[in-house]
C-alpha cells in the first residue's frame, strides 16, 4: 500500500526517539536500548560502548554494510533518500566511511544494533532484525521494503554481526567507547 509518506514526515517521530521511544524490544519480549527489565539502561549502554570498539572498519567493508544505503524502499527512494544524515537515529551516508563511523556513535549504534537482557541479567548486543523487519513491513509509516532473514541487505548485517562477535570473543577489541 503506497502511503506517500516522505522523510519530512517522519521527522516529527523523531521527538518519540529523543523521548526514550527508540527503544527496541525483541520477539521474545526481552528490552532493547532502554535495558528494562534487567540490567537498565546504564548497562545496555556500557554493552554498546563495548560492542563499539569491537566493529573495525575491515569487518565492515567485508560484509558490504556500505550497500544499505542504497537498499530500495517504496516509491523509488533508497535508503540514504532520508538517512543519509542519520534521520531518526539511522545513518545511511552513501560515504560508507561516514557510515561506518557514525554508526559507531552513540546516537547511531541502534540503527542496526539493540540490546538483548539475558536471563541472568546480563546485556548482549544483537542485531536489530525485529524493528528493522517492523520498519520493511509495513506496519509503520515508514515506506516497506524487502525485509527478511532472505533480503541480501539483512545477511550483511548478520556477517557483519558475526564478524564483530568474533572480534569480541577473541578479545581484539579496542578500549570500550563511542568515538568522537
């Protein structure tokens, strides 16, 4: 269903974020961002802090996630068409440099990650899968797209995710951290 909604249309959500809104809660009703239940927010951000300095920019290109940017979305538009500066805290520079780097930040880290709270009350970053399929199938005002375990955009995040996890299990990260 077109619903001719643009990316001014969506910067009045962007309060919702700025609010806490941004928060994703996964499948299995376990809290994303804001950390609720478990280990609250202090702790999913330390977990992204850490998760942060494990992502290099290697792994990045090795996986392609410079390519969401032209993903394509409803209406002809591609990704970078309203993210490309970060609106609503997802960055899709079409500088996959830039891209790597803001998604880095804290601001940006959610866009394709969240915080999972383990049943002893320890955080685990994961991928973003559950919103980012929620944003793709329409039932949101953002424009659909492909999204699905399938979509050659959500298998680069998942490689990408399995390279930085293996960066983190072998303890070649670097000082926990956002950058600048």
């Amino acid at each position: 269903m077109k619903r001719g909604i643009s990316c001014v249309g969506f910067a009045a959500m962007a309060l919702l974020l700025a609010a806490g809104c941004g928060s994703d809660v996964t499948d299995d009703g376990t809290a994303g961002t804001g950390g609720t239940p478990g280990g609250g927010a202090a702790d999913s951000r330390t977990a992204f802090m850490e998760w942060s300095s494990c992502m290099t920019k290697a792994n990045w290109d090795t996986a392609q996630m410079g390519t969401w940017a032209n993903k394509n979305a409803e209406g002809g538009v591609v990704c970078s068409s309203c993210h490309a500066d970060g609106l609503q805290r997802f960055n899709t520079n079409t500088d996959s440099n830039a891209m790597f780097t803001a998604n880095r930040r804290e601001l940006f880290i959610i866009g394709f990650f969240t915080v999972r709270v383990n049943p002893d009350g320890t955080n685990t970053v994961i991928p973003a899968f559950d919103k980012l399929r929620r944003m793709g199938d329409g039932s949101t005002f953002h424009p659909t797209y492909d999204a699905g375990a399938d979509n050659v955009h959500f298998q680069r995040l998942q490689r990408f995710y399995d390279l930085t996890i293996a960066n983190k299990q072998a303890g070649t990260c670097g000082t926990p951290g956002f950058p600048p």
